[in-house]
C-alpha cells in the first residue's frame, strides 16, 4: 500500500535547521486539528496567514496527504523544545464519519510510518514517534492532549496508532528488500557465466544451492529469478539458462548475453 503526497508549499515559512542539521529529524508527532469537519485545503489556507503562530508539516483528510512546509527544517507543531530537536508533524483532519475516519486514518498511520522509514527511524513509541499529549507531558512547553480523545471518538487509541504504524514501517522495509533481479548458480562451476549474467543484470545478487540443491530464500522472492544450470527453480518469473551439460549451459548462457 502507498499513498501520494502532494506538495503545496505555505510560502514565506521559515528555515531554521533542526539540533542535528539540516534534515536531519529524530522523530514524528502526530497530531489532530480539534476542528471536526476540516479538511486539508481549509487547513492550508487558515495557516497561510496564521502560520508565525503555529503550522505543521502534513496535514490529512480522507480525501489526500498534502505537505504544507519542507521537513528540512523546523515546524511550529508542539512547543520549543521537540520543535528544535527535530520531529516532523503530521496533523490529521477530524470528522464524525466514520467511513471518512477510517480513509483518513490509514493514510495517516502510513505516512507516520513513511516519515520514519526515509530514515531508517524505528518504531519507538514515546521516542521517535509521540503524540503530542506525549510531547505536552514531558516537556510540559504545551498542554494539548491531541489526537488521543479525537482517535476515542473513533474507538482507537495510542497503542492501535503504535500497532499500525509499526506494520506499515515493516512492511516497507520487506518491499525493499526483495531483489528486482537473481542469478541462481546450480554449482560453483557456474560461477563465471552467473557472474557475466550478474552483470549484465547491473550486477544483481547471486546465488548458489546448497548442498542438498536447495534454493535459498532470497533467490526465491526476486521478482526475476535467471537460473544457470541445473533444473528449473520453479520461480513463477524464471529464466532458465541450462542445457543437459556444461558445454549446452555455456551455449544457453552466451545466447542470453549475445541478445
Ligand atoms: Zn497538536
């Protein structure tokens, strides 16, 4: 699952950098709106000219995912202190639908999870992912308690936002490590026509079975797999470069290269 962000930048907002420099954020706060029946362009057009007192980076409605300020730099979202040390804030539109709710809240959740992920951030609840009512209470520079009551309302709580942000944060990082392309070697013997076919594969993974001609995991979940000697794998997206002995897999090999 992914959602588009669509930039629309409040011009004129401020580049302070965060403690750690220039992009370099800690964390993410979620907050809500406290303003039932919101939407993300009502929200961006009051913080146009509002925004030297408050502004965040994102704000969601069921409708989009819209980034209103650069997260390179610092926001007005929860007071001096978690503002300087660098969370992005993400600010979800409230309704009384819960059908919208729902839309609202999974792009929501995602994207908590995607601002975490850009930085390799962990899921760490009360750390590198607050709330603000977490934010009020340990730094005691505001008292709001969003989104907790605004997320009851809808029968979540925080423990349900840490659940749901800490699956999609996993599920991007099994995305990313399924490999485009493999090249599965039968025996070490294949090793240099597996190599020349790596790199025709901008030099993609290799692998070799086992003894017992296993196919290792990895090899198994490419997206392609190109099989130099030996049986087929059963991959679904299987090239196979294998003739009934070594010179027929030479031939096979050099066929897929010359192409
Ligand atoms: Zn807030």
């Amino acid at each position: 699952m992914s959602y588009t962000i669509e930039q629309n930048l409040i011009p004129g907002l401020p580049k302070e950098p965060y403690v750690g420099g220039v992009g370099n954020y800690v964390g993410v706060i979620a907050h809500s709106t406290a303003n039932n029946g919101d939407s993300v362009d009502g929200e961006r057009n009051y913080e146009l000219t509002t925004w030297q007192n408050a502004f965040a980076h994102f704000f969601v409605d069921d409708q989009k995912i819209e980034q209103v300020a650069d997260t390179n730099y610092i926001c007005y979202g929860a007071g001096h202190t978690a503002n300087h040390l660098g969370y992005v804030q993400v600010e979800l539109c409230q309704t009384t639908d819960p059908t919208k709710f729902n839309k609202a809240y999974a792009m929501y959740t995602w994207l908590l999870a995607k601002l975490l992920y850009n930085r390799k951030l962990s899921v760490v609840d009360g750390i590198t992912l607050m709330s603000h009512a977490q934010v009020s209470a340990k730094w005691h520079e505001s008292n709001h308690t969003d989104p907790i009551e605004y997320l009851a309302s809808h029968g979540k709580t925080w423990a349900n936002v840490v659940a749901d942000v800490t699956a999609q944060y996993n599920l991007m990082g099994e995305e990313d490590s399924v490999l485009n392309v493999a090249v599965l070697l039968f025996t070490k013997d294949d090793y240099w026509a597996g190599a020349d076919v790596a790199a025709k594969n901008g030099n993609c993974a290799l692998f070799i079975r086992s003894a017992n001609q296993s196919v290792p995991a990895e090899a198994k979940s490419a997206k392609q797999l190109i099989v130099v000697g030996g049986p087929s794998a059963g991959h679904p997206n299987e090239v196979l470069l294998s003739g009934k002995d070594k010179y027929a897999t030479a031939a096979a090999v050099a066929k897929y290269l010359g192409q």
